[in-house]
C-alpha cells in the first residue's frame, strides 16, 4: 500500500482504515416494498444500505453489521432485527448506528427516545445519512423535530386513510 508520506494523494485513492465500527439499521414499511425494493414507493433497502455505507465512509467507519426489518412498521419498537441490534450494540463495543433517516428507527417520539437513550447509554452515536443529527444542541433539536414530523406524518396518513375508507 502506498503511504501518504510516499505520494501526497494516496488517502484520497487509498483511504487508510480505522477503527471506527458502525452498525446499520435499515427498514421499510411494507411486505411489497420489500419486496419489490422499494423502487415504487420511496427508499428501497438497497438505496439506504448504499446511503448508510457512503455514510460510514464520510466518517471513516466500517459497517460490521447490519441490521433489515423488511416490511415492519415503526409504528411500535418491537421489532425483530431493531431488538437484535439494541442487543448488538450492548455486547459490543460500536461507535456509530447508521440510518438512512431518523424515521427508519421510529414513528413515534416514545419509541425514538428510548431507541436513542439505549443507543447513548451504549456509546453508540446515532448518525443519519440524509439528515444532519449529532450530540450537538443543534444536532438534538433537529432530531427532535425529525422525530416530531415523522410522528405527525404516521398519525395524520392513519387518519386520512380512516376518512377515506368511510
């Protein structure tokens, strides 16, 4: 490998590895989604697993795991690889969990704020490929309010569809 000292651009070409681990949590709502990859409606998992990965690269990280709930809601926080990954981080020194965005992990602002404490509680800092959160006051307020709309957004699609059915 050619070292920087050897040729000035060589860490733009060869990027040096570090220690950085990160872990990605990718999600979409519906069977068909998943299925389909998501290409009709929004964001396919391969769309976000490509945004997390230039993510992690941006932060000099390497993605050791990831983590898919193809076709959950998130709606409620139960569900199967979000549970793996909370158990992933706890047993596991991680630096980074990677989301394309913050409503990839919740729908609602209970959900988000204990997926997020149970991430800090670890030293995992949440990072979103597509929004820019970080532990800064700026950082947490833009947070909060992603939450808040992603939470308005689920609420008020459920009572529009409910209008529409009667």
């Amino acid at each position: 490998m050619t070292t920087v000292a050897d040729d000035p651009t060589a860490s733009l070409i060869d990027p040096p590895r570090t220690a950085a681990v990160a872990v990605s949590y990718l999600r979409v709502s519906t069977r068909e989604q998943a299925e389909k990859g998501g290409t009709d409606e929004g964001f396919s998992i391969p769309a976000q697993r490509e945004a997390t990965r230039r993510k992690a690269e941006q932060l000099g990280a390497g993605i050791v795991e990831e983590f898919v709930d193809a076709g959950a809601s998130a709606k409620s926080s139960d569900r199967p690889e979000l549970m793996r990954m909370i158990q992933y981080v706890k047993a596991n020194k991680v630096a980074y969990c990677i989301v394309h965005k913050v409503d990839r992990l919740a729908r609602n602002r209970a959900d988000d704020v204990s997926i997020h404490l149970a991430l800090q509680q670890c030293g995992v800092m949440l990072v979103s490929a597509s929004e820019n959160i970080d532990e800064t006051p700026s950082g947490m307020l833009l947070h909060g309010i992603m939450s808040t709309i992603a939470e308005f957004y689920s609420r008020n699609l459920a009572t529009e569809v409910a209008k529409g059915m009667t």
